[in-house]
C-alpha cells in the first residue's frame, strides 16, 4: 500500500477537506486495470447494453443534480450557476453517447478484382480495451464523462485517475455510474503523477487534458508504449476586436469570458488584440470586469469565485505584480482578496508588447492583457504569436473582416462575436501546436481515438 495521501480542500475554505484518500500505487493500479480488462471482455460484446446501461447512467446523473451541484460548487468553488450548466452538459454527453453506442461500427467497400465479386471487403470498428484518463480539476463531471461516455459506449472500461483537487467529484461519479454499468467497466485510482504514470504503463489508450507541460510528458510516455495518445493541453486564447466591433457588448463578453468561474478556463480569453487606439475598449472591458460580482462560489449572482489552491493565486501575485516590470500598467484589479475563499481581483493589464510573459505563458486565473494591432493582419500575427493554439474569438460586424482574420487564425477553435469559453459536446473540440495532440474530442470525433479498425474480407467457400 501507498502511504501518500491525497487530500482535497475547498477553495472556498481551506480548512474544508472534501475528501483524503490513500494515492494509488503501481500494484494497485495494475490491479484495478486487470478488473476492467475482465470486465470489458462482456462489455464489449453488446452494443444495445451498452446503449440501454448509458442511458441509465444519464438519467442517474441527472437524478443527481442537487449532490452533483453542491460538492462541485464546494470541491472546486466553481460558482453555482455555471455548476448548474455543467451539470446539464455531463447528463446530455452521457444521452448523446448512450445513442453513439448504436452508431454503424464500420463500412463495406467492393473488393478488388480478381476477388470473387459475391466477397465481403469489411472495415469494422473495435474497441481498443482499457482506456486512460487522466484529467483536471476545473471540470470535475464534464471532462472525465466526455472522455468516458464515447470510451464506454464503443466498447471500452474505463480508468479514471482524475486531479487530486477533484477527487471527491470523480468517486462520486464511480457511485453513481456503479449501479448502472457492469462491475469493473468503470474504475477511479485515487492519486497524483506518478499514479498517472502507472496508468500509462497499463493502457491500451490514453486521454489527458491538463497543462501543456504535463500533457507532453504524457504523450511522451504513452507513445513510447506505442499506444494511442491525445492530450489536451494548456491555451492562451485570444480576443480580437476589430475597428467595427460594437466596443459595449465584445468588452462585456470578454469580461466574462476573460473572468467567469476565476479564469479558470482552458478556453478562458487571456489576451485582447485590439486594432487601433484600444483606449475606449480598455475603459469598457475595466468597467464590465469591475461589474462582475466576485465572492462565495455557493451565491446564484457569483461569478468570480475562488481560485483553485494556494499556489495558483500565488501565481497571479507573481503575474500581477511583474506586469509593470514587463511594460504593463495593470488598469484593475492586481491583488489578492481577503478570505475566507483564495479570491484574487479580476486584474486587467494593459500597455504589453505581445513578447510580453502575460501575452506569451498561460497563468490560470482571472486575469488578461490587452495589446495593441496596427492592422488585421497584425493582429492574426500577434494572435498567432504564442506557442499555444485552442481557440480565438474575433468581434467584428463585417462579414468580410471575420472572413479574412478567421482564415489566417492558428487555432482549433475559432468563434465569431462570441467568448472564447464555451464547448459543444457533440462538435469536435481541440488545439493546435501545444493546446492539443492526437486527435479531437468530443461528438463523432471522439470515436476515431476509442476503436480501431479491422479490416475484413470474407470470400465464398467456392
Ligand atoms: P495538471 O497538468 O497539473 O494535471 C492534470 C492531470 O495530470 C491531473 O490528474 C494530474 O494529477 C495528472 N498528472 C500530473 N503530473 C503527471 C504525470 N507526470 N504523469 C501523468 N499524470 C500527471 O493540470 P490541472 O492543474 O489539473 O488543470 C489545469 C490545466 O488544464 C490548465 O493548463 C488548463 O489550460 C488545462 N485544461 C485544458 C483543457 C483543454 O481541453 N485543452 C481543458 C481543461 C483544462
């Protein structure tokens, strides 16, 4: 047995220990990994299960929406309104997914002469086995259930080794899936990186989403393996106003994108690319981050909560207070909050080169810089200017400018007078360059990374 523990507090209040749990460790890994490849041997063989098990897995989900809200908005001060959402979105991935299961599993294509023209050419979908995941704390049921509900439904178990800040999320998840799905097809290992690695070591496929420089570590290692690999990694999104954009309503939109849930988004607006003089837009966004109602995660009107744990507001002390240092004149915000919650004023920076630290690596929390563009092309330069590459908003009323800038945008995602944040759950969703590796997730996207395929040829006896 391990004898680290993990523990996980509230980041509303520290001394709230969510839960505490003994880390997993390579035995204990290999175990529960030999339980779900016993148990995905029957899982595997009938899809119409699959679908009916799914669907009662969604309907418990939802059942379960007051216990799923309150340990959310508790476990990672995530505020309760957009809890709530989240909640809806873990029910409908579970629905979409459950319907996945029925979806043809192959194609039939005519076989090349001189084969007998009566033969069967098949190319069939499998499931690969015993799937990975390793996910963040800052969706606790969405992300480990948009990984999970594609993995289950094409036929795959499933291990789980979710963030230690978000333990308590992921065991209560495996309660609630655990009455619907067969024993052993859906596992959570308790633990931090080196459990993750010892889940590398056992699968047959791994999902991550993380930062970047765990995510490539992860990628790194599961490749090595020679086993399929995606990671969804860190991002440094940007928001480019354009001369015609209706200053108002893009500052109010990317205050919140910029803000809600503390930033703490991988899909979170960290830059603004403003073309032309960026002083009325700097007043508008200023004043809508400073109308965002910032407090306990458990208050309906909340929108800026806690951050996650002590060392990430450390970061954004470190952020704030460097930024006048690296060319920036922070316009609002810049300080820690007094408790009883990790609360850290959304913070506003404006006055940076785009070389600048904040216009170049992610600092995960509410905070964002604005730069300045000389002109469209500029701009999509400057956007594309960082190592990352997750998704980019543009605020424009010309159809052509949206046209032109969405053309030459380096990123998996890219939305138009809408906030950088926000994900379908059944449109395919990733990076480029160091926000992702390996294929999408998501929708009918997320099959190609869960099954494999075999093809067959079945020609006449005679
Ligand atoms: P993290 O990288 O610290 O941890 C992610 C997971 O990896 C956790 O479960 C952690 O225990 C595990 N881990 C840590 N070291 C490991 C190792 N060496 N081997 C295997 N596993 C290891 O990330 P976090 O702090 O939980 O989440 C915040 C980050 O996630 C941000 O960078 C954010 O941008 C990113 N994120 C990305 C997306 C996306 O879809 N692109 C979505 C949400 C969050």
């Amino acid at each position: 047995m391990s004898t680290q523990t993990i523990e996980s507090r509230s980041p509303q209040d520290q001394s709230d220990v969510v839960v505490s749990a003994p880390a997993a460790d390579r035995e204990a890994v290999a175990a529960t990994f030999t339980r779900a490849r016993e148990a995905q041997k029957e899982w595997k063989r009938n899809a119409v299960v699959r679908a009916d098990a799914l669907a009662a897995a969604a309907a418990a989900v939802d059942a379960a929406k007051d216990q799923i809200v309150d340990l959310m908005v508790r476990e990672v001060g995530k505020p309760l309104t957009e809890s709530v959402m989240e909640h809806g979105r873990a029910v409908r991935i579970l629905r979409y997914q459950a319907q996945a299961a029925l979806d043809p599993d192959g194609d039939t294509l005519p076989a090349a002469p001189p084969a007998d023209p009566r033969t069967l050419l098949l190319a069939r979908r499998r499931p690969r086995g015993v799937a990975g995941l390793i996910t963040p704390w800052n969706f606790p049921f969405a992300i480990p259930l948009w990984k999970a509900a594609p993995a289950l439904a094409y036929g795959n178990a499933v291990v789980l080794k979710p963030s230690s800040d978000a333990l308590a999320s992921a065991l209560l998840l495996e309660e609630i899936l655990a009455k619907h799905l067969p024993e052993g097809v859906f596992n959570v290992v308790a633990g931090g990186g080196e459990t993750g690695q010892a889940v590398i070591e056992q699968a047959d496929v791994i999902s991550f989403t993380g930062s970047t420089n765990v995510g490539l570590q992860v990628a790194q290692a599961a490749t090595a393996r020679g086993i399929p690999a995606q990671a969804e990694m860190g991002g440094l999104n940007a928001s480019i106003v354009l001369p015609d954009a209706d200053v108002a309503a893009a500052a109010k939109v990317i205050a919140g994108a910029a803000m809600g849930y503390a930033g703490q988004k991988c899909t979170a607006t960290g830059r603004v690319i403003v073309l032309g003089d960026p002083a009325e837009f700097t007043d508008a966004l200023a004043a809508a981050v400073d109308a965002l109602p910032v407090g306990d995660p458990k208050d309906s009107s909340t929108v800026v909560g806690p951050v996650i744990n002590p060392p990430a507001r450390e970061e954004l002390v470190t952020a704030a207070t460097g930024a006048p240092q690296d060319g920036g004149r922070v316009v609002t915000g810049g300080q820690a909050l007094d408790g009883p919650g990790l609360f850290f004023s959304p913070t506003v920076v404006d006055g940076q080169e785009p070389t600048a630290k904040l216009a170049q690596e992610e600092v995960f929390g509410p905070i964002v810089t604005i730069l300045k563009a000389s002109s469209a092309e500029q701009a999509v330069e400057i956007s594309n200017s960082v190592a990352f590459g997750l998704v980019t908003s543009v605020f424009t009323s010309d159809l052509d400018s949206a046209l032109t800038v969405v053309d030459g945008l380096e990123t998996g995602m890219i939305r138009v007078n809408m906030p950088t944040s926000g994900v379908d759950f059944h449109a395919p969703f990733g990076g480029e360059k160091q926000s992702s590796f390996g294929p999408r997730e998501q929708g009918k996207a997320a099959r190609d990374h869960y099954t494999t395929t075999h093809t067959i040829t079945i020609g006449p006896a005679g």
